[in-house]
C-alpha cells in the first residue's frame, strides 16, 4: 500500500515543500479508498498504512474507523448512481 524513495532536501524553494523536480522525494500513500464494480453491484473499501493503524490511539482509531465507514459510503453510493446514469438498466419483461 505504501510506496516510498529517500527522503529529498528542499532545493527549489519551494514553500510547501514539495520539490518536483527531485526524483528522491518520498511517495507514500497513508489512506486508500477503492471502489470497483462487478455488473450492477459496487464495492467500496478503504484501506490505512500499516504505522499510521499502528501510530493511533484506541480512540483515535475508532474515529478514524467511523469517519472512512462514511467516506466509503458517500464514495460507494456515488459511484453507483453515476454509473447507473451511464449504463441503466436494459428494459426488461415483467
């Protein structure tokens, strides 16, 4: 889930940070969303870097939790109703 390279020293003088230009900067992805479908069903989950679950106390966790339970919920939904506007169901015989 985490994907990193060493560490980079501003150099480009940039405010924020982020030097672009240096190919050593760290990449790491800390919270995951993925949503797929298979036909008309979606699935959505969520996923935490293994040291940030870690990191969390109890009570942090658990609203951590419960905040991605509705994310994934806002994400699913969405999904869902964009593609059903794309692909609606064919007309069928009752």
């Amino acid at each position: 889930m985490a994907r990193a390279t060493p560490p980079s020293r501003q150099t480009n003088g940039n405010p924020s940070g982020e030097n672009t230009a240096d190919p050593t900067a760290w990449d790491v992805e800390l919270l995951r969303v993925l949503v797929s479908r298979k036909g008309t069903q979606v699935d959505a989950q969520w996923a935490i870097h293994p040291q940030l679950k870690h990191d969390l106390l109890p009570d942090e966790w658990k609203e951590v939790t419960d905040l991605m339970s509705k994310v994934t919920v806002i994400v699913g939904n969405r999904f869902s109703e964009v593609l059903s506007n794309v692909e609606p169901d064919p007309p069928g015989h009752a």
